[in-house]
C-alpha cells in the first residue's frame, strides 16, 4: 500500500503544480490586457511576492498594494532555495536590476510595427553583445514618425541563463515565476516590460491548447455583449443612411438651382453689357453726323467704353468741337500731336462712350 501511495502523491504534486503554473500564467496574460490605471487599481487589491534579483543578492519581498516589505536577503546563488524561498508561496515575479539587462535604443521603418516581435528576434544578434538564442527580450515603442516614417524602439534583453537559473530555484520549491521584470526608478516606462511576453516555451504545448481556449472564451464574451447593442447599432445605421440620402437629393436639387442661378447671370450680365452704351453703328453713325465735311476718317476701334478715331481733316482743331455735339460720346481729347500732310491734318483722338445714350 505504501509503495502505491508514493507514486500517487507525486502525480497529485505535478498536478498541482500545473493548474498553479497555468493559472498563474492565465492570470498574468489577463491582467497585461487591461490599461496600465486598471492594472494598478487591481494591483493595490492583491499581494505579490517578488524576487529581486540583482549581481550580488537575492531579496523576497512581499508587495500589498503600493507597499514593499522586504522578507529576507540572500547572496547571489544562496546554498539552499527552501531555507530562501518559503513553501507556502505558490508564485512569484522575478524582478532583475538594471545591471542584469541590456537596453539599446534602435530605429526601425514605420512598416515593421506589426511584425516587430519577430524583426527584434532577429536583430538581437546585430545590435547586442549576445545571441538570440541566448535571452529572452522584451521592447517599448518611444515614438512614431509618421514623415520620416520611422519608429523608435527601446530594446530590452536579458541573459537566458540568468533568468532560467532563477526560474529553476525557484521551481525545486514549488514556485511558479510569473512574470519578469526589471526594477528601474529612473524609467517608469521599463516597468511595462515583461521577459516572459514573447518567451519560446517548447516544452508546454498545453499552454498553446490553454491560449487557443481562452481565445475562444473571449470571442464568445465579446460576442455576448455584442448582442445586445447590435439591434440598437442597426437602426442607427438605417437611420443614417435615410439621411444620408435625402442629403443627397438635396444636393442635386441644389446643384440644378445653381446650374439655372449661374444661366440667369450669364443673361443678366449680356443685358447689362447692352445697356452700358449705344450700338457700334449707331455711335458711328453719331459721329460721322456731327463732324464736318471737311473731315474724313480713315480709322475706328472700339475698346470697351473707349473709342479711337485716327484720320485727316482741314482744320483738326475744329474735331474736339463737333464731336462734342454727338450725343453717344463725350470727353474727346487727341492722343498724339496733329501731322501736316499737304493741306490736311492727320489727327488721332479718343472718346467715351455715353453710357445709356442715344444715337
């Protein structure tokens, strides 16, 4: 009997140390979904150890809300985890100090934002000291461009063997490590990195099974809550596109109103051109009437509301005088000196146009 019940207590141990890993895990993966204020406000409701980690001690701290209350301080690799670590804690975060991580700040095309895990993974070798292979890494975006279409990442790497020779101490007692962080007071934004977010975890295939059904749980919960707006959402979109097509039939109406407003100005507008002044033949026949028959003209053109008149007469002067008598122009006055041409003089004026006159 004896010899039965120990193999039995140990499958009972690996049993709970897996529904303890996965739902420490589960736990952490949930809580790194929600915003960094909700995190906290959770966060101030529960206690958590934490191992500080730095290159010459261990420190166990147990944290309830925004208080850290040191337990117990050890060298780097103490002789034995069960006098360091206490069996009764089930999980812990392992946090590590900055002189056990390497941060390098790196700039990547805009592109690369939705691959960036993988891109990292691979740029590791080039831009750090250490292999790929060899850490676990986590990054921060700090910045976009969107002109120069450039992304600023700060990446964040950590030994392999560091973190899993702290991960196995840890485990030969019993405790499950959660999460690893880095301690840092000067940058609150390292906070937010986490070694285990994208960790290869070969050895755990259920942990893919476990993520696939929590996904499942998720979509069917959105889904819940989906439900009962939906009706509501389709109505307004109804509603919405009922407006959005009588603003349409509106706008056609205008743009036909516009299209009869802008013929009306344009016949308006030819009217008013009518009326500024008398027919071209009806102001040369006022001109050729009221000058004498001494004067002839050899040239007319009509500018706007400017007429020139270029030609030859006996006594030029006598122009200016009767063509003050037309009642369709006014204001003549020459343009050039008067040329003597044998008994004629050549002359070259100008007039106004009587605006509303009559020939």
């Amino acid at each position: 009997m004896m010899m039965r019940a120990v193999p039995f207590a140990g499958i009972i141990g690996r049993a709970d140390r897996v529904v303890t890993e996965f739902l420490t895990w589960w736990t952490a993966s949930l809580m790194a979904l929600l915003p960094i204020a909700w995190r906290q406000r959770l966060g101030a409701l529960r206690k958590d150890y934490i191992l500080d980690a730095t290159a010459e001690s261990l420190t166990l701290r147990r944290r309830k809300g925004a208080t850290d209350e040191t337990l117990r301080t050890l060298p780097r690799h103490p002789a034995s985890a069960g006098d360091f670590l206490p069996a009764q804690i089930k999980s812990a975060i392992l946090r590590l100090s900055s002189d056990l991580v390497y941060i390098r700040s790196i700039t990547l095309p805009l592109a690369a934002e939705n691959t960036l895990p993988a891109i990292l993974r691979n740029e590791i070798d080039r831009v750090t000291p250490f292999s790929a292979a060899k850490t676990y890494f986590d990054f921060l975006v700090t910045s976009r461009d969107r002109e120069k279409k450039t992304l600023g990442v700060t990446l964040v790497v950590a030994k392999r063997e560091v973190i899993d020779d702290l991960t196995s101490m840890a485990n030969t007692v019993g405790i499950t490590i959660s999460r690893v962080l880095v301690a840092s007071q000067n940058d609150p934004l390292l906070s937010q990195v986490d070694f285990l977010r994208y960790a290869q975890r070969p050895k755990h295939s259920a942990w893919g099974y476990a993520n696939a059904a929590l996904v499942v749980i998720a979509i069917g919960l959105v889904g819940l809550v989906l439900s009962s707006t939906y009706d509501r959402l389709d109505r307004e979109v109804q509603a919405l596109a009922r407006e959005v097509a009588q603003k349409r039939a509106q706008a056609a109406e205008a743009a036909e109103i516009k299209k009869k407003l802008a013929d009306l100005t344009g016949r308006h507008a030819f009217l008013d051109q009518r009326k500024l002044g008398p027919a071209p033949l009806g102001v040369i026949h006022d001109v050729t009437k009221a000058l004498s028959d001494e004067t002839w003209i050899a040239q007319l053109q009509f500018a706007d509301r400017d007429i020139r008149l270029s030609g030859f007469s006996k006594d030029a002067a006598t122009v200016l005088t009767d063509l003050q008598k037309a009642t369709s122009v006014r204001n003549p006055r020459f343009l050039s000196p008067l040329t003597q041409t044998g008994e004629w003089e050549r002359f070259d004026l100008t007039v106004e146009r009587v605006e509303g006159g009559k020939p």
